[in-house]
C-alpha cells in the first residue's frame, strides 16, 4: 500500500493515529518497519476483523503472520492502543488479555515500542492536543478511493475559490470563507490552504475599501479663486 499525501491526510484525521505518528516514524527509521500509514491500517485492519468474530482472543495470532517479527510487535502495540483507546476502562477482557501475552513473548521489542509511544502521547499532550475517543470496530480503513473522492473535492474548492477571488466581490468571498471554513474544520483541516487563500485576499479587498480618500489643493497664482460660494478650493483626488 503506497503512502501518499492523500492516505496520510485521511489518518492524520484520527486522534491517536496524530499522537502515534513521531514514534511510528521513529521506528521506521530504526528498525526499516513500513511507513505509519502503513502500519497504522494493518492494525486498523486487524481491528475490524476481530469485531467480527465471536472469538477474537483465538483469532488474534493468525492475523499477523505476513509481517517480520518488528513490524508485527509494532502492528500488535497498535491494536493494543486501539483497544484501549475505545474503552478507557481498567477493566480485563480475554482479547486484551490475549494480546498482551503476545507482546510479553517479545519484551524487549515490547519495551522499546511502549516506550516510543508514550514518549510520543506525551508530546502531544504538551502541545495542547487531545485524544477523542473512538469505535475502530465501526470505522471503515482508508482507502485509495476516498484519497481520490478527497482530492476531487479540493480541486472543486480551489476552483470555486478562484472564481470568487476573482470576481472581486466582497460578500461572496465572505460567504464562501464561512461555509469552507466550518466544512474544513470537521472535515480535518482538508481545505485549509484554500481557507487561508481565502481569508488573506478578503483582508486586502477590505482594507483596499475602506483605504482613505487624499484630497491635495492644486494652487496656481491668478487661477483660484478663494471668494464666498467659490467651488476653486481644491480638487480630489482618488489614489
């Protein structure tokens, strides 16, 4: 699976994905495991198909048999994250149990992984952002076909965008800039470019309106005349 811009822009949508991604990418790096995106959807994956069956505990250990025993640990760690992520609850299950079991088999590699995926929550935490709740059991795994219905609508945006840019009207700008920017924000910072577009050219068109008139008295000897009701007392000019 290819880790374009489009995919990681669709997981970077989800919370706990956007805290995991520094160590994910850190574990890249050290041990040559696929890319977040990558290993973020075969737990995902993972995720969907335990929902499904009425024994996840004993169908965990097959799920993960095309990986290298690296990738595998940190699909697993993932899973596990996921898990608890969905039920913040203390509480024991024979899945989480079971899948426990599997990573204590690999405690060194285990530790290594826990360890980069708090380091990695925490800085998050620190800047300030959160980490919503989730039912991966109900969510669908991305696709390259929502990449493409994604791009097809920030095309449509761009364009729109442009043809209210360049209309130079004031109020359809400000209307467009609204509606872009509410679905932006629940759509995850998709438009945001165009949002910023948007908002930088409505500044210059109101401050180019509401710029001042300069107005210069033109004196010429024996030419004005500064009488009662006389009209000669400057012209004005617009810049």
């Amino acid at each position: 699976m290819s880790n374009n811009i489009d995919l990681l822009t669709i997981c970077l949508e989800d919370s706990l994905f956007a805290a995991l991604y520094d160590a994910l990418c850190n574990l890249e790096t050290k041990w040559h495991t696929s890319s977040p995106v990558d290993m973020w959807i075969e737990a995902l994956s993972a995720r969907q198909k335990l929902s499904k069956s009425r024994r996840p505990d004993l169908l965990l250990r097959q799920l993960f048999v095309g990986l290298n025993p690296n990738e595998a640990v940190v699909a697993k760690a993932i899973l596990m994250w996921i898990l608890f992520n969905e039920d913040r609850s203390t509480g024991k299950s024979p899945l989480k149990d079971a899948l426990a079991r599997m990573l204590l088999e690999h405690h060194e590699t285990w530790n290594v992984v826990y360890s980069e995926f708090r380091k990695s929550e925490s800085r998050n935490e620190q800047m300030g952002y959160e980490i919503t709740q989730t039912d991966y059991s109900k969510n669908a795994v991305p696709t390259k076909v929502q990449c493409q219905e994604i791009s097809q609508n920030c095309n449509l945006a761009h364009e729109m965008v442009s043809y209210a840019l360049e209309s130079h009207n004031l109020q359809m700008c400000y209307a467009l800039y609204y509606i872009l920017s509410h679905i932006d924000y629940q759509e995850g910072h998709t438009y945001e470019n165009e949002v910023r577009r948007l908002a930088k050219q409505t500044d210059e068109m109101e401050k180019a309106n509401h710029e001042p008139r300069k107005v210069e008295n033109i004196f010429q000897k024996d030419s004005c005349n500064f009488e009662p009701g006389s009209t000669l007392n400057g012209d004005v000019l617009k810049q």
